[in-house]
C-alpha cells in the first residue's frame, strides 16, 4: 500500500516505523517545520523528521506543498490542520489517544491523567473536516494506573496504536466504521499556569497534576521550586524529585538537608 505519513511527536516514531517495517511504501512524510529549542535557540527538527530522513524518506515541513494520491493518509500528532486537498485525495486515519468522543482535541493523555481517570482508549479513526468526529475504525482499551504519567501512557499509546495501524493496513476492508456516540468533551493545551500548585487541593489532585504535566511549580520557604515526581503512599502525598530554581534535579532528601533543619512551609 501506498502511505503518505504525517506526524511529529517522539511517540509517533514507534508507529512509522512500525509501518515501515511492515512492507508498505512510504511515498512522503510530512512534519511540523524546525523549531527553536533550549537557550541559545538551536533550530531542531522535529524526531519524526529526523526518522525520516535515517531512513532515506521524501520530508515536507508544509502542508501547501501537498500533492500526492497514496491509497491512504496516515496522520499521528501531527498537529496541522488539513486542507480538501489532503482528505480529498485518499481516505485518511488518525490515532486518537481517548476512548472518542471523550476528550477530543489538542491534549486527551494529560487532560484524562489530570482528572484522575483510571481507564482510557486509542481509537483508530476516520478524519474528517470536524475535529475529531470521524467514524471509529478500530478501539482497544487500556487502564491508566496511580503513577502513571504522560509519558509513560505515550509510550503505551505508541506501542498499542503500532500494532492497531499495521493490523488495519494489512486489511481494511474488514473494519467496519462506527459513528462516534455519547455526549464529547474537548481538551485545551495546558500552559505554565496550569502547573501552578493549589496547596488547598487535595493530595491526589496536586499527584495527578504533576504527573499529567510533568511538574508543579511552588515556593518552598520562599525557594521557586519545580517539584517533577510524587508519589501517594498510605494517603500522603510523597515528593520524590525537586528541582530549585537554578539547580539541577535531586531527590526529596536532599533538598531537605539543604534547609538545615528549618520548618519547611508550602506555598511561601
């Protein structure tokens, strides 16, 4: 079959290549454009270009540069919005991270880790004009565990949804599609306001906020802090990776010992 793949993010990569391992000819790939990146602004390709390119692929960073007829369009965090002339040329899928139609939208894995759900889903799609309404080709659920973290769903997404694209590739014609049905939710795209702690939250919603965007920020005796992994033992919430404005990353203890004994106080 003849693929055109379209998609940016780290996780995507397992997938491509997934694909590519299953004999199918990759006609082009499509990526988002090099981005700054770190202090000095260092213009840095995106992993799925970089995939590409290894592997000796056609990569375009514009949509307005589309001009292919594949038997099918292959679309993973791609992050663009596509244009009549890409859906119009083949029949195009996408893997959606959330049991849809719940949580469509730009952030389903740390919106469902965010609000403390234990279960989730990938569904393969059809993609159509609307955002994240077309027909349900293929689901298979997962459980979301207690520390969990989007990373660690990323990865259980890619490996998941490698498999559901090659099964489908390799006969599509005995996937009946599915319209989506149920009352759907929409994601935002959290920013650095979002990672700000509420000590008034309980213990569980401030270890599913840090595990969802992987850090909380916070003053620690007047110290901004960014605290990057918690854990819940016996109902207390438990830091277990800081890391002090201008320092490096350390364990819990310490940080501690660096206060020299002094109370420590939340918040302040």
């Amino acid at each position: 079959m003849k693929l055109v793949l379209m998609g940016t993010n780290d996780f995507v990569v397992p997938i491509f290549n997934a694909i590519k391992k299953a004999g199918h000819e990759i006609v082009a790939v499509f990526t988002r454009a090099p981005k700054p990146v770190g202090r000095k602004h260092i213009l840095t390709k995106s992993p799925v270009h970089t995939w590409a390119e290894t592997n000796g692929l056609t990569v375009h960073t514009n949509i307005k540069e589309y001009k292919y007829t594949p038997d099918m369009v292959v679309v993973v965090s791609y992050g663009v919005i596509l244009g009549d002339d890409v859906l119009n040329s083949a029949p195009v899928i996408n893997i959606h991270p959330s049991d849809l139609p719940r949580y469509r939208g730009p952030s389903p894995i740390r919106t469902a880790i965010f609000n403390g759900d234990k279960q989730s889903a990938v569904c393969l799609m059809k993609i159509v004009p609307e955002l994240d309404t077309g027909d349900i080709l293929m689901r298979v659920p997962f459980d979301i565990c207690e520390n969990d973290t989007n990373d660690t769903i990323e990865k259980r997404v890619s490996e998941v949804g490698s498999d559901m694209i090659v099964e489908y590739l390799n006969a599509p014609e005995k996937y009946v599609p599915v319209a989506q049905s149920g009352n759907a939710t929409y994601t935002k795209k959290f920013i650095g306001d979002d990672e700000i702690i509420d000590w008034n939250k309980s213990r569980q919603s401030i270890h599913n906020q840090i595990r969802a965007l992987g850090c909380g920020r916070t003053k620690i005796n007047g110290i901004d802090v960014k605290i990057l992994e918690t854990r819940i033992e016996n109902g207390e919430l438990k830091i277990i990776t800081i890391q002090p404005a201008g320092k490096k990353p350390m364990n819990w203890k310490s940080f501690i010992n660096g206060l020299r004994g002094a109370e420590i106080v939340f918040g302040k």
